[in-house]
C-alpha cells in the first residue's frame, strides 16, 4: 500500500476513536474531553497531511451523477 493510503486510513481510524470516547463519555475516567479531543484532532492532522486524493475512492459514485457534472 501507499504511505499516503495508510496515513489517510490511519487518520480516519484515530479520528473515530476520540468521536467513540467523546460519545461514550466516561470510558477512560470522570473527565476525558480534553483527551478525546486531542485525540480526534490527531487524526484530523494525519487525514489532511496525507495529501490522499480522494477521486481514487469510488464508493460515493451511486450517489452522483458524473453527467450533471
């Protein structure tokens, strides 16, 4: 795989792990808000320095019409 692919997926998985902590709320103590933050930002960071094209990604297809485009 590409270094820009796993840092892209990478990203997306860290970014969902703080959403999931912020979500559940008391998963790692009374207050983890910060944490989950950081961590959510984290992931933000790797997904947009990864510089990933996201054409090469066609699940979202069905979706649009490339002819109105």
């Amino acid at each position: 795989m590409e270094k820009k692919l796993v840092q892209f997926i990478a990203g997306i998985i860290v970014a969902l792990v703080g959403a999931a902590i912020i979500f559940h709320g008391s998963l790692l103590g009374e207050s983890n808000l910060g944490i989950a933050m950081i961590i959510s930002f984290t992931g933000i960071v790797l997904i947009a320095t990864s510089r990933y094209k996201m054409d090469k990604i066609y699940f979202f297809l069905p979706l649009i019409s490339l002819e109105k485009i």
